[in-house]
C-alpha cells in the first residue's frame, strides 16, 4: 500500500492505474477505522482493482458544540489496518492544505439532507456534501463506497452524484454489527462501560419494529410510538424515530418496499444512529 498526502501524486498513481486498464474503487472515511470500514474496503476490494481509501477528519461536518476536537485519531493503526485489508492507496490530506484559508465553496444537496440527522444538525450535510464533492474531484474513482449505517448520508451522496453528473456507481455495504446488535461506529469508543451496555437496546428496537412490519403492521405511526416507547424504557434519550423512503429521505405514511426505520439516541453527549429497512432483506 502506498500513502500520499498531496493531489498531484494521488492523481498521478490513479492515473497509471487505469493506464494499466484498473478500476478505480474508493472508500473516503474519517479514520478511527473499524470492521465496518474495512467490509467496505474488503469489497472494492472485490470490484475494483485499486482501492483508494482516504483518511480525513472533515472539521465542515461538525457543528459547534460537536466533537471534532476529540474524535479519535489514529493515522498509523488505520494504516496497518488498510493495508491488511488490501487498500492499495492511502490518501491522508493535510487539512491546512484541503482547505486553504480563504476556501470559500461549498455544496448544498436539498430535500435529502433536511430530516433525521439534517434537522438534528444543521449544516452537517453541507459539510459531507462538500468534502465528498472535492474528494471525488481529486480521487476520479468508477465506484464509491459508503455503509448503509449512515443511511441519510448515503442518500446524499446519491443524489449528489445524480444531479452533478458525477461518472461514479455508489454502492452501499450493509451495515455490521457487535455481536450483541450494536451498529459499530468509531463513538462506540466514548461510551462508558454502563452505556455500552444500555446501547444495543437501540437495535433491538430498530429489529423489533422490522419484525412487526413483517407480521403485518404497516401503519408507520404505529410503530414510530412503539419504538419510542421502548426506547424510553431502555432509559435512552431520544433524538428522532422515523419511517422513511430510503431514497428520498422523506418520512413514510405506512411501510412499503424501500423504508426503512431510522433512529438516534444520546448517551451524555455521545449520539448513536442506527437504522434497519423494514421489509427488505
């Protein structure tokens, strides 16, 4: 695996790789890598013969009173997990150079990015929306990886490929899991061992819900309030929960083919998302 941290080298390896007739896969994360990650490293790995994995804690994304400070770093560690993994490119930008001081764009993707995690946290999307558009500007891949965990933002990026005419295939891996249900995510690490107990009841909600969609119970309101309920037992702070279109964002009247649950919880200040389609497998 090779590393860069400037464009000009990245572009030219990428270049040489296709001059050799190699797709180009990509995998843009934030660091602190876990399983989750390296599923989807392990599958452009699958359907592209180089693997472009970018490391980079985007500071566009984070609200003021949110954790960008502390989010874990981790640069080496992630790069011997990358490498294990068959990454064949790091790319680890340097921030003062990925925006400059007087960087003054960025890229608004309306209707998808205003529910769920958009109304939670203003501007969060417009910051992905932007360092996604300038990586995939710098990194020129056929396909994009991204985990189905983050279901809005995958919505996003679709339809920011969809209305900028980017030439990329988005492919979503399913979401990986603790054995005991719990999402993997790079905050599972700020949870204290009592949370981190407490935590997989947001998952077994989301499944519960899934297994009442499934037996027959349809109206989204109906299992919204049940879902709520439960949560609130398990003594979880709730965020949102929602039934929606996996596509538009848009909030679900009643489950049909393409919904999924969507939900957020707080631990403290550690949030937790998580999501399940209801009736697809």
């Amino acid at each position: 695996m090779i590393t860069v941290q400037e464009v000009p080298p990245l572009r030219e390896l990428v270049r040489r790789a296709r001059a050799e007739g190699q797709s180009i896969g990509f995998v843009p994360t934030m660091g602190a890598l876990h399983e989750g990650h390296l599923s989807l490293v392990r599958l452009a790995r699958d359907e592209s013969a180089c693997v472009v994995v970018s490391v980079f804690v985007n500071p566009l994304q984070f609200g003021p009173a949110e954790d960008f400070s502390r989010y874990p770093r981790r640069p080496e560690k992630d790069a011997a997990l990358l490498a294990a993994a068959g990454a064949s490119l790091l790319y680890l930008p340097r921030p003062e150079k990925f925006y400059p001081s007087d960087f003054s764009t960025s890229v608004d993707v309306h209707a998808v990015s205003e529910g769920g995690e958009g109304s939670i946290r203003p501007g969060h999307f417009r910051g992905v929306a932007t360092v996604v558009s300038r990586l995939f500007l710098q990194v020129a891949p056929d396909a994009a990886f991204f985990g189905r965990k983050d279901l809005q933002q995958v919505a996003v990026v679709r339809r920011l490929i969809r209305d900028l005419d980017f030439p990329i295939r988005l492919v979503a891996g399913e979401t990986v899991r603790e054995p005991d249900g719990l999402a993997l995510s790079s905050r599972n690490a700020y949870l204290s061992p009592e949370e981190r107990q407490r935590a997989p009841a947001l998952s077994r909600t989301l499944f519960a819900a899934r297994q009442r969609a499934r037996a027959g119970v349809r109206d989204a309101a109906v299992l919204v309030g049940e879902a709520r309920a439960e949560l609130a037992r398990a003594g979880l702070a709730v965020d949102y929960v929602e039934v929606v279109d996996e596509t538009t964002m848009r909030a679900a009247a009643s489950v049909d083919h393409g919904t999924a649950m969507t939900a957020a919880v707080r631990f403290g200040n550690t949030r937790l998302i998580d999501n399940v389609a209801l009736l697809d497998d």
